[in-house]
C-alpha cells in the first residue's frame, strides 16, 4: 500500500503519525497550540492540503472554524448543523468521504476560497468529534476536516478510518475548548457588569458613526474580563485611546496601564524594556532595572505594534502569558506577574504568519477578542465631531478665540480621504488653530493637502479673480449665517456698507431667506 505512491507501508505512516499525535495532547500543553500542531502533523504526514476543526459554540448554536492548520481566508465563519457537509456531519454524527469536491453540490467551500481548479483536483474528508463519555442526548462537539489530494476511494477510506480515531483521541481536548469558548461568550456577554459598575464611556472619545459605536461597544464587552484585545486599523484611527478606554471598564482601572510601541525601540533593547535586566548583564546596564511586565503587576500592558516584536521577545512575551512569569535579562530568577494585555497592529498578522515573521502559538494567544477600527475614510459622520472636539481643545491650549469652522472648509475635511487618520485631523487643527488671527477657521488655514484636486475632488485650477470671488461668497455666507440671514448685521460684522453686501448678495446669487432661521454652527 502507499499514500499518493509513496513505497512506506500506509500502516507505518498513520502509527507514526499517531505517536507524533499523542506527543502533542500532553496535559500540560496548551489547548488551542496543541490542536492547532496536530492539524499540522496530520497535513504534514498524510498529505493533506488543509486541516481544519469546526467546534459546536454551545452559545450560537452554531459551528464556528475554531482552529486550521492554514489561516482561512475569510474570519469568523460558521457553519449551521444540518446544513453543508460539515454541519451534515455534525448533525448525523457520520463521517462523510467526497472523492472530488466538485462534483458534491452540497460542498459550501466558504472559508477557504478553494479556486475551481483545487475543488477539481481534491477530496474531502469531514468525521465527527464525539463526546468521550456522552451523558447527554448532544454528543458531538464537532468535526475534523482535511483537504486530500483525490486518492482511490480505499485510501479515502483508510484515511477516514485513521481521522475518526484521531477525532477519538483529540475528543477531551475539544471538550476543554468547548467549555473556554462557553466560559469566553458569558464572561464578554456579562459586560460593564463584572466590574461592579457601569462604566461611561471615555468623555474624549468621540463616536458618532454606527461602526465606531460598534468598536466602542465590544472595547466595554472586552473591558471587563481577562481576555487580551486585539486592536486593529490603520495607523492613528485611535487604536491607543482605544486600549486606555478597555483599560477604564476593567476592574484594573485602579491600576497602572502601562504602554510600549514595539517598533518605537531597537530590537535588542525591546526585552529589556519589557522584562527588565540585572545589572551587568550587557554594556550599559549599570543598575537593576524592572521591565514593563513587573511595572504593569495587576494592571493592564498595552503592546502597540505587535507585529514588530522580534521571534525572541515573542517567545518571552508567549512564555510571560502563559506562565505568568519573567526572568529579567541577566537573572535566572523567575519573577510572578499578573498582568492583563492588550495588543495592537496595523499590521495584518496573518501574513507575517505566513511569513513566518509571527509565532503562531504567540498569534492564538492574542487574537483572542479581536477589534477592527475602521479608517477615518470610511466613517465620515465622525469627521466634524473630532474636529469640533479638537478645535475647541487646541483653542483652549493656545489661548484663542476661535469659534467655528466654515462650511467650505467643512466640505474639504469631508471630501479629504486622511489616510493619516484621526492623528493627521487632529494635526491639521492644531496648524489651523496656531495660525487663524480670526474667530473662523477658513479653507485657507488648512494644508495644501487638503485642497488638491487629487485629494479632493475640487477643482482648484481657479483664476486668481476666481478664487478672490470664492473667498468673497464664502466669508459672506459664513457671515450671513452668523448673522441669521440680517443682512444690515452681517454689513457691520464685515465692516463694509449694507450697499455692498446687498450687491454681493445679488452678484453671487445667495438665498439670504435660507439662512434666516438657521443655526449658528
Ligand atoms: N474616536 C476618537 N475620539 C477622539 N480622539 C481620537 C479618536 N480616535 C483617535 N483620536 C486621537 O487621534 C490621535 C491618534 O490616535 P491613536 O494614537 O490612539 O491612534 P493609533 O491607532 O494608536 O495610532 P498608531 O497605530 O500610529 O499608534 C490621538 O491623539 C487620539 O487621541
């Protein structure tokens, strides 16, 4: 016999396979790393293109893609019982052999995005996870699936034999995982409660848009337990004030949250910032010196741009999380912490995985409770109220008098696509804001950037009467608005004839009555 016309005896490469197996399930290990390495195994020895589980979520109801030995292409999915082959195998609790993808209508192919030209050339192989010792009427927790090259339907069945004795021997751990997620889905679903009190949201966090209401809804949900939050987004969409506000709602608020951007410091001081070092141990090191972990004791450590941590900090940092214990550098001496983390990237870790730039045991710890925080581009309801927020706050610090935006200007930070994120507009106002002389902060105090046709949309090829004759219209409707639509007040706040201002109104054809019952803005 052979697999895929290897010569090795079939029956020699599934007991190695199972010893390689049983190495991995020791006790001590880890759930999801131990699980996650026998998918590999198996993919490795046996050939398989993909390995994946799809656990029961006792809360959903649902089946949810729990562990692949290569990321899936899409997150979160799930599958119904009863529904695909995988959710028919759940359902049935009978292991299900599809000699050529393609030709199996009931094939869902969702989380992979398997090309036409794989669903042609592979089987499929899905059995169920059953309960070691099932009291209840639900015995399955779940199933095992793997992507075989297509093989004559005796080794798909040896094959399916070999995964239902695997699905045996892995059935307690997958009980184990079942109950965590369980424990995880109660603990985030009890909310701002855990900790004894409701917590507001943080006064300067502005949300506005449904998505950012959504972020700042799951940051509460978070808050509370010990789970670490993975914030994700885009370079200054506020991943950092985000990780302060998880910090607020939980019951660490009392204690330090302490923060370290990883790619802010040279690789090899980045162990010493984080675990502290022994004096002596390297050049420089003059004293003792505590890392952010100890620093961190009780409360909260937030690990900005995770992605840039090298392979050694990450196995320390992996080794912090589950064992909850450092050794300065230096020391041998092993030092008891409690520290709850949250990470952020802008990254996207699946690639460095890839790559393998991220430990994966490290990628499973973190991506616990994952939050995306959209690009500014794709909020734009929050646009005016950062900016209202920022105004009136570098207003304050430099000491001036400035009330309002104009509304052109307003246009030119809807229209802008700020790829630099809420930091860049809160940039733009403070440059605004240093050098208005007036109570008005007008198209002309903003960046270049912001007025390109590139990054605007708005022609800005205009003449030079042209552009006179905009700033003309722009300062009297910025003026008639204040002014309530009172003509004869606007000529006194612009310091010019009520003739000329009824003259301009006319040239520009301006509809005074609009603006008679509007408000000032
Ligand atoms: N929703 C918000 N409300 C008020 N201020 C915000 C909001 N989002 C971001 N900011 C402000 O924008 C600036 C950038 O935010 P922050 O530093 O949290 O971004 P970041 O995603 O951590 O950036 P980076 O990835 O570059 O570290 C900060 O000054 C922050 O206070």
């Amino acid at each position: 016999m052979s697999i895929n016309g290897q010569p090795e005896k079939v029956e020699n490469i599934y007991l190695s396979t199972l010893n390689e197996i049983l190495n991995s399930i020791a006790p001590q290990n880890d759930l999801e790393p131990s699980l996650n390495s026998i998918l590999k195994i198996l993919a490795k020895d046996l050939h398989f293109q993909r390995a994946f589980l799809a656990i029961m979520d006792p809360k959903s109801e649902k089946l949810k893609l729990s562990i692949t030995h290569s990321p899936a292409k899409i997150d979160h999915v799930t599958y119904s019982p009863g529904k695909g082959v995988v959710g028919r195998v759940y359902e049935t609790g009978k292991a299900v052999v599809i000699p050529r993808m393609s030709d199996n209508t009931d094939f869902l192919n969702k989380a992979f995005g398997r090309s036409d030209e794989e669903l042609r050339s592979l089987s499929f192989i899905c059995v169920p996870i059953k309960k070691a010792n099932p009291k209840e009427e639900e015995n399955i927790l779940g199933t095992i699936s793997v992507d075989s090259p297509i093989l004559p339907m005796d080794n798909l069945l040896e094959h399916k034999h070999f995964l239902e004795v695997v699905a045996a021997l892995i059935s307690n751990q997958v009980s184990r995982l079942q109950e965590e997620m369980a424990l995880q889905a109660q603990m985030l679903s009890q909310g701002p409660l855990v900790g004894g009190l409701e917590v507001p949201p943080p006064a300067n966090f502005v949300a506005t848009s449904k998505s950012i209401k959504q972020v700042l809804r799951q940051a509460r949900q978070v808050g509370p337990s010990r789970a670490t939050a993975l914030l994700r987004g885009e370079s200054g969409t506020g991943k950092e004030l985000l990780a302060e506000a998880i910090h607020g709602c939980s019951p660490r608020r009392d204690k330090p949250l302490v923060k370290l951007n990883c790619a802010a410091l040279p690789a090899e001081l980045v162990e010493s910032e984080l675990f502290g070092h022994q004096k002596g141990a390297f050049t420089g090191a003059y004293q003792n010196k505590r890392g952010l972990f100890e620093v961190a004791n009780n409360g909260t450590l937030f690990l900005d741009e995770i992605g840039e941590l090298s392979l050694d900090a990450q196995a320390k940092v992996l080794r912090a999380i589950q064992e909850k214990e450092i050794q300065r550098v230096g020391s041998e001496q092993p030092i008891t912490v409690d520290v709850r983390l949250i990470c952020a990237t802008h990254q996207p870790l699946e690639k460095l995985l890839k790559e393998g730039r991220f430990r994966e045991d490290l990628f499973y710890r973190v991506n616990v409770f994952p939050i995306f925080i959209p690009a500014l581009r794709e909020r734009r309801e929050d646009i005016l109220p950062l900016a209202e927020q920022f105004l009136e706050l570098f207003s304050k610090e430099y000491d001036k008098n400035i009330k309002r935006i104009s509304s052109p200007a307003i246009d030119l930070f809807t229209q802008y696509h700020w790829p630099g994120n809420v930091r860049e507009l809160k940039n733009c106002i403070e440059r605004a804001v240093l050098i208005c002389e007036e109570e008005v902060i007008r198209t002309y105090h903003l960046p270049p950037t912001l007025q390109t046709a590139e990054s605007t949309a708005t022609d800005t090829s205009l003449s030079f009467g042209e552009a006179v004759a905009k700033f003309e219209q722009e300062l009297l409707v910025d003026s008639l608005k204040k002014a309530r639509g009172n003509m004869l007040q606007a000529a006194r706040d612009l310091r010019v004839s009520y003739r000329i201002v009824n003259y301009k109104v006319k040239k520009y054809n301006i509809d005074v009555k609009k603006y008679t019952g509007a408000k000032k803005k």
